[in-house]
C-alpha cells in the first residue's frame, strides 16, 4: 500500500474523506470522530488549498488501492524544526477503520519522513481524545510535557461545544 502525493484533483475526494472521519453522522462516523465535542467540518477545500499553498514543504499524501479507486486514507506530513516534522490529519476511511489500515499508513508516512530526513514525528491531539492518544502511543508515540491551547477564536475548523479542549502534543523517534 504505497502513499502518492496528492494531486490538485484529488483536493475534494481529500476533504469528504476527513470531514466524514473526523465529524461525519451517525452510523458513518468512524472510532476517531470528534463529532460529539467539535461541530461544523474539520476542513474545507478553499483552507486545504491556502494550507497547501502556505506551506510548500508540507506533503499530503494519499492512498487508493487503484487509481481509479476513491481515497481510502491519507496523512499530511511537514518539516517543523530540529529534526522534526508534523504528523497531522491521518485518516481513514471510516467503514475500513477496523481493518488496521490506520496503523499501515502511519508507518508508511513515518518511512516516508525518515527518508525525508526526519529524525522524529510529533503530532497534537485534542485531550479528551483517549483512545485515539492510546492507539498512537501503542504505535511508538509517547506524550510530551507539551502541551497547545484550542484556538476558540478560529472556526474554521470546527465550532466547538466544550470549553476544556487542548491539544497535547506526542512525539516518536525515527531510527
């Protein structure tokens, strides 16, 4: 299951997929939705774009059986600082997220990364998140000291309905 840079045209199937993952309805919600505490959708074409745009080292990549398959998963990966880069929006297709896809695809990002010249991941999660935090550091991740408040004043990803949110931060090592 090779990762491919994602393409401009593959920017919408990219959106549908983690709006449906990360905050998709009832039934269609995946173990690691954040549906019940952030409302609205997790991204939109027009900030993925100016995200992209932004940051030019930053890659997408994605994942189909075939090419003329839809996305079955993708994982966004950037250079930070250090030696480190950013591990974000790692998704499944929800109705896969049984079959330890997740866990392929985190591993093909991380080679990816280390191939790149990464010495390590980190990535933020929001707190309340446990299971998600738990299935990252069964992964090799562990939590830092770190951690990041909720940018409240942004909705752009999301409104949300609690006012306890944080993001921690976790880290893992590359050999």
């Amino acid at each position: 299951m090779p990762l491919y840079p994602a393409e401009d045209a593959d920017l919408p199937a990219v959106v549908d997929l983690v709006n449906a993952a990360y905050r998709g309805p009832g039934a269609a919600q995946g173990w690691t939705t954040e549906a019940g505490y952030i409302d609205g959708p997790r991204i939109s074409l027009d900030l993925l774009r100016a995200d992209l745009a932004a940051r030019p080292d930053a890659r997408l990549l994605v994942w189909r059986d075939a090419p003329q398959d839809g996305l079955l998963g993708c994982v966004w990966l950037e250079p930070a600082a250090d030696g480190a880069w950013h591990l974000g929006m790692l998704t499944v297709r929800p109705d896969l997220q049984a079959r330890r896809l997740g866990r392929r695809i985190l591993a093909q990002a991380e080679a990816a990364a280390a191939q790149a010249g990464a010495e390590r991941l980190r990535m933020t999660v929001v707190n309340i998140r446990d299971t998600l935090i738990a299935w990252y550091v069964r992964r090799g991740f562990a939590l830092t000291a770190e951690t990041r408040p909720f940018p409240y004043a942004d909705n752009r990803f999301g409104k949300p309905r609690r006012d306890d949110l944080s993001f921690v931060v976790l880290e893992k090592g590359l050999a």
